[in-house]
C-alpha cells in the first residue's frame, strides 16, 4: 500500500520576524518569535500508511501562551494512530562561508511524564520535509552524529511541565546555500496533546 499522507493544508499568514543572509557573528539567520505572523512560514502534516483515517491537527499561531513576547504557535495532534507529525517549515539561504549551523526552538509542554507522549521534531533539510521520516529517527541529535545528512532532532517532550528549550547543530562537509527549518511534533503515544513552540533561532 502506498504510504498515506494527510497534506491538508499549505498556508502562509502574515510577516515574519527574523533575518535572512547574515553571516558569522553579525547576528542570527533566524530569530523568530511569531509576533509578526507566520509567513513565510507553512504547515504540513504525516500519518503513517497504517492509519485507518484522517490524522486531525492544527498549527496555529496563539497569544494563550508565549515564552518571549505575547505570541507563540500551537500544535494540537489527536493520538488515536499512535502516530502523526505536523509541523512549520520555511525556506532560510545561508551565506557561502558558513561551515554549521545550531537551530534551537523553545517548547512547552502541559505536564512531565515519565512515559514519552510526544516528540519534538526539527529539521534542516535542503529540501522541505514531507514524511515523518525526514525527520531524524528518535533519540537521534544530528550534533552527535558524523555525516548527518540533515541537520536536527527528535527528541522528548514531556521532559519537564512548561518551557524547555531543544537545540542542535549541523556541519555537514558541504552547506547547501539554501535550507529548510522545520520544527514540529510527532505523535507517540495515544492520547490527544496540545503543545506550544516560541523563539526559532538559527545561527552559524
């Protein structure tokens, strides 16, 4: 069977707040808070083959809860496939002297739990992620891992109640001069779950 996607919905919003084309320490590629809006920003979302139906979510930005500033965005995942990813993704050109880049993203989480419920997942790709499986596998910080052939991670939420901060690095032989930032959640274990993601830096 071919593998099932639930593309539903591709949507720039407003303006964005963040720099492209900066280079060593003049600043960041990208600071992004959503005060803004989330253009150039888009949303996606996966769900496995095996799903007996629509995978339903949202990617909204919010003011409910915010780290820095009065907005974030808002991820709503159900859990009843134990599975599903939707995420944000932007196009982001990088200078042609960068040799790594670090992206890190602020997310918070309702409550620890010893179980692993969700996973934060970011991505930098040279091209926009599609499926669940471009992003890393779990556990996997691209920082920790020689060769990668993207940049990011996929890591647990749920670690601590609120605001946890994710971050890797990527220093492939060769930097692509344009990337892909996504950050998303990904479902893991069945139960509905809303979280919350502030302040998307990229820096070389």
């Amino acid at each position: 069977m071919a593998t099932r996607r639930t593309f539903l919905r591709s949507l720039p919003v407003a303006a964005v707040v963040g720099t492209a084309g900066c280079s060593g320490g003049d600043g960041p590629l990208l600071a992004d808070g959503f005060e803004r809006g989330l253009e150039p920003w888009t949303r996606d979302a996966h769900v496995g083959s095996d799903a007996s139906d629509e995978f339903r979510w949202s990617v909204e930005r919010t003011e409910e809860r915010a780290h820095e500033g009065s907005w974030s965005v808002r991820v709503d995942t159900e859990g009843r496939h134990d599975d599903g990813t939707a995420w944000l993704t932007r196009p982001l050109d990088v200078p042609a002297d960068t040799g790594r880049l670090r992206v890190a993203v602020v997310a918070w989480s309702p409550s620890e739990s010893f179980d692993t419920l969700r996973h934060l997942v970011v991505a930098l790709r040279p091209d926009p992620p599609e499926t669940e499986a471009d992003f890393p596998d779990p556990g996997l910080n691209s920082a920790d891992v020689a060769d990668a052939p993207f940049g990011g991670l996929r890591e647990p939420l749920h670690v601590d109640a609120g605001w946890r901060e994710y971050a890797a690095t990527w220093a492939p032989e060769t930097l692509p001069s344009r990337v892909h930032v996504a950050v998303g959640v990904s479902v893991v274990c069945e139960a509905d779950a809303v979280h919350y993601l502030d302040e998307v830096l990229v820096t070389t």
